[in-house]
C-alpha cells in the first residue's frame, strides 16, 4: 500500500499573511503561496513608493510564469526563476525615471519529492523548523547578516544595529546572466515528515527573534493559519516598524511530534444525583430534607452542559470586551500623507508647518516649487518630493545652520528633494537620527560640508547628486554610511578629500563618480582605500572640467 503521507505525495498545509505594519504607509512585500505545487515564497520590494511595490509584483509574475514550466531541475528552474525576474525589473526600471533604482529580495522554495530547494537572493530567511530546533537556512547577503552567521554579533545586536537594512545583493539594479552560478544561493537537502518551513521578510525577523517564533510555531502546529497570524501579530505589537509577510507550510507528522492535541473538553465529573444524597424512607429526620435539596440541586446546575455552555458565553463576551480595550489603546494610528504647495493650493504652505503636525509614520508629501527655510525633520517622518528634482528647500540667508536636520529616535527617509545654499552654510543635511537615507536628493551650493553625521549613526545615499564648495562627510567611529550609484562634484577643485575616515570605517561605497577632490578618503591605509573605491569612477583634480557641478546625470538608485 502506498503511505499518502510519504514526503512524494504530499501537499503541505500551508497559509501565508501579509501586513503594512504599524509605521509604513504602503506595502511592498509580496508573499507566493501555492501549495498544490510546492512553492513558497517571499518577495520585499526595494526603491520606496511606486518601485518597491511594482518590482515585488514583478518578480512574483515572473517567478510564477518560469515555475509554471516543469523544466529543469529544481534547482535549475529557481536559479533561472530569479534570473528573469532580475532582468525583467532592470528592464523596466531602466524604461522609467520614476522606476529608477528599484528593486527586491527574494526568498523561494520549491518541495517535491523530499526535497527542499532555496533560492535565495538579500535578506528575506526561510527557517526549517523540527520538534527539537529551529534552524536559519538563509544567509542574509548583507554586511550585518555576515556578521551575525560569523558570530561576531549576537541575534539581539543584529536585530538593533543601524546597518541591518543594507543589502549588498539584490534582484533587478544591476543586468544579471540568468546562468550566472554566484547570484542566487541555491540550498537544497531532504524535508522530513515532521517539518515545517517558514519563510519571512525582515518585518518579522528585526522584530521577533528566532526563539520567539519558534515558541509561537509550537504554540499553534496544526493550524498553519493560526501560526501565521500570531507571528504577524506578534511583530507588530513589538512595534511594526516595517512591511511584515510570513509563508508557512509543514508536513503532516509536524503538528503530532510537537506535542499538540485537540483541546481537553470540560465535561461533568459527578452523577446528576449522588446515592450519599437519596432519603431512604424513615432515615433523614424533615429538618435535613432541605439540605440535601439545595446539595442536590446546586450538584444539577454544576453539571448541567447548560451552565457551562452560559458560562463560557459570558467569560467570551468578557475577554472579546477586554480585548477591544486593549486594541483601543495600543493601536498605533494610522499613517498620513501630508501636502505642501507653496502656492496655498494645498493643507500646508511650508514644509516646518507639515512637518509640525506629523507624527512617525507619515509622509510628507511636497508640490513642486521653492521653499525658502530651515527644515528639521523629526520622528520618523518621510519627506517626499511628488515629482523628484522640482522642490528646492532653498538655504535662507544669514544663518550658517544646516539646511536640513535630521533627528528624532526612528529612521527618516528624504526623496526627490534639492537642498541649495547660495549664501555660506556650514552644512547641507545634519543627520541626528539613528538611520538616514537620502533617495535622489540634490544638495548644491556653497556648502563646506554636505553631511555631517553622529556617532552611531547611519546613512544610506542612493541615486543621488552632491556639487558643493567643501567636503562630503566626516564618518566618526560608530557611524555608519553607504553611498551607493551617486555622483559626488566639488565644484571649485581642491586637495581636500572627500571622505574622512577611521582607520576600520563602516563604510560601503558601489558604483558612485568622485570629480574633483583629492585622496578622495582619507585616514585609512592605500590598500583599504583602494578596496573601498574598486567599482567606483575617480575623475583627478586635473582631469574634472570646470562645468563639473552641473550636468551631470543622476545615476540609476539602488537600495
């Protein structure tokens, strides 16, 4: 007799959840679910706005389209799967300006036969759960993902470090050889009957740590529903700070080896009537019959299904009561867009007024136009441009303060916004904030610092432009930068370098054009500094032209 249950034949129980979470306002995670295949996966959309979302549904049409086709081995049709979806978003982005940069990570399996087949591309995980641990197949291709499977951070460091969102491998920012072997981790061994897989974006894995997910997996095998919903809800009540997605799946003895059982029913322990309590004629004086009525008659109500039934009703009405409570006052509120126009046609005229009554979470959204002010953004509040290159915040004169200050104690994101001083100002964007990241942002003029960044800081610059009379960055100790598809232009060429830096500087450079500037780093070794610049283009002193600080074209974004 064949076992229905045999790894070959089986369809695994499986659902999958997605969230905004408790912060974003969009959401660019897109789960891949189909169980009569074998195929699982996660998808999280890189570029903000419009791209994320339109590269993540991108890869899952194509991914699925590739997948439909049963040629090749597993391994074979992942590899390729992600390979064309790869090219198939590069393709677009390079089709449209406002598409530029975008991008995503995927996390994919197939199981068939027995076997489990990944493939892998960023810092979306898949787990492999048995009764006696939980095991990370993944590696997070990104610098804190190395360091944390190295040992050399702890899960708790890595889920709190400022650098746990970069990624130094991703699906569509660069044209990838669909037969390229290095691209996509491919992982493949045997899937037990008592196993069960899960498969998330970084939504659930910064907030939750593995031990907590495990705990919530056993606490619901059996109802792969239940256990997707309690991980969702479980990373937003830690605080939802990003798009959070989980796929589950187990096999069929995954529920039976955890231990878990249909839950005990409450059932009456003692007959309706006692023999202790039946009056045998001439034996119990009157004066007791009362007594033994009452016993008898409180036994009734105790055992009656009735009243257990009354009871469980009304403990329910009390805990769904208790419940909504508890919502009502925990849940976070929703996140706005706010609208500037500085021609009175929107909410807001200035930007410091938008910014005044937002809270972390909402955008700010800015109508093309001028904006002659000094702008400090504070918790967690996104500054967008609606059309990228047509807001300036123009520096006003008199003041050397920053033209842009970013503070508060969540993350903040500015797109599509040019930052001007044509009077002298000490610096253009003052990062205060635990992370930052500049999205095709345009900073020019007399300017003797682009960014000034603090201790434990990090900032990520993508896509963007900086033509200034001084340098672009001091990076201190504990900070952090990434500066990655950027064009960087003094626009009065000097020896000062652009870049100072620490000896051992976390530091990631990919992609970017220095003209104009001397060493370009300084205060490293020559051999760290030419590992740092390899795969970016360094115009000399005399080499840059005169007109270097303007035209230059704004390179494509990545994440």
């Amino acid at each position: 007799m064949v076992d229905l249950r045999s790894p070959a034949r089986t369809v695994l129980a499986a659902a999958a959840r997605t969230h905004p979470g408790r912060v974003r306002l969009n959401n660019e995670d897109v789960p891949v679910l189909d169980a009569a295949r074998g195929i699982f996966g996660v998808i999280d959309g890189l570029g903000g706005q419009a791209g994320g979302e339109v590269a993540a549904a991108t890869a899952r049409d194509v991914i699925l389209q590739r997948l439909a086709r049963p040629i090749g081995t597993a391994a074979e049709r992942v590899r390729e799967a992600i390979a064309i979806a790869n090219n198939e978003i590069y393709r677009r982005a390079a089709a449209s300006a406002e598409l530029a940069g975008m991008g995503c990570v995927v996390t994919l399996a197939i199981v068939a036969e027995g076997t489990l087949t990944v493939g892998h591309v960023g810092d979306t995980r898949l787990y492999k759960i048995r009764p006696e641990a939980i095991r990370k197949m993944t590696h997070d291709h990104s610098p804190v993902g190395e360091w944390e499977d190295s040992g050399a951070l702890a899960e708790p460091e890595a889920m709190r470090h400022p650098r746990r969102h970069e990624v130094f491998r991703d699906v569509g920012t660069i044209y990838r050889d669909k037969d390229e072997q290095e691209f996509v981790e491919v992982i493949e061994e045997p899937i037990e009957p008592d196993a069960a897989i899960l498969l998330s974006s970084d939504g659930l894995t910064d907030m939750l740590p593995g031990a907590t997910i495990a705990h919530i997996v056993r606490q619901h095998a059996g109802s792969p529903e239940r256990v997707v919903e309690a991980l969702v809800a479980a990373a937003n009540d830690a605080g939802g700070r990003d798009n959070v997605t989980v796929v589950y799946a187990e096999m069929p003895l995954f529920a039976e080896r955890m231990g878990r059982r249909p839950a005990d029913v409450l059932t009456p322990t003692e007959p309706l009537a006692a023999a202790a309590d039946v009056e045998p004629a001439g034996v119990k004086p009157v004066a007791a019959r009362p007594v033994g009525r009452l016993r008898r008659a409180a036994r009734a109500v105790v055992s009656s299904r009735a009243t257990w039934f009354a009871a469980g009703t009304l403990l329910g009405v009390i805990a769904a009561l208790a419940l909504t409570a508890y919502v009502a006052t925990t849940q976070a509120p929703s996140p706005r867009t706010l609208v500037v126009a500085a021609d009175g046609t929107a909410t807001f005229g200035t930007i410091m007024e938008a910014l005044a009554a937002s809270r972390a979470g909402d955008v700010v959204r800015v109508e093309p136009g001028i904006y002659r002010e000094q702008v400090v953004i504070r918790d967690g509040v996104d500054l967008v441009a609606r059309v990228p290159g047509t807001v300036t915040i123009a520096h006003p004169s008199g003041t050397a303060a920053a033209v842009l200050t970013i503070a508060g104690t969540f993350n903040v994101r500015v797109a599509g916004i040019h930052l001007d001083a044509d009077s002298a100002a000490d610096v253009g964007v003052r990062v205060a904030a635990p992370a930052a990241t500049l999205d095709l942002v345009e900073i020019t003029g007399q300017i003797r610092r682009a960014i000034d960044l603090s201790p434990a800081s990090s900032l990520t610059v993508r896509g963007s432009r900086i033509a200034i009379t001084g340098s672009l960055l001091t990076l201190p100790d504990e900070g952090h930068a990434t500066l990655v598809n950027s064009v960087f232009v003094r626009s009065h060429a000097a020896a000062e370098p652009a870049l100072y830096a620490s000896a051992s500087p976390n530091l990631v450079l990919r992609g970017n054009v220095f003209a104009g500037f001397g060493a370009v780093i300084e205060g490293i070794t020559a051999a760290r500094r030419a590992e740092l610049l390899a795969g970016n283009i360094v115009i000399p002193i005399e080499a840059a032209p005169a007109g270097a600080a303007t035209g230059a074209a704004r390179p494509r974004g990545g994440r």
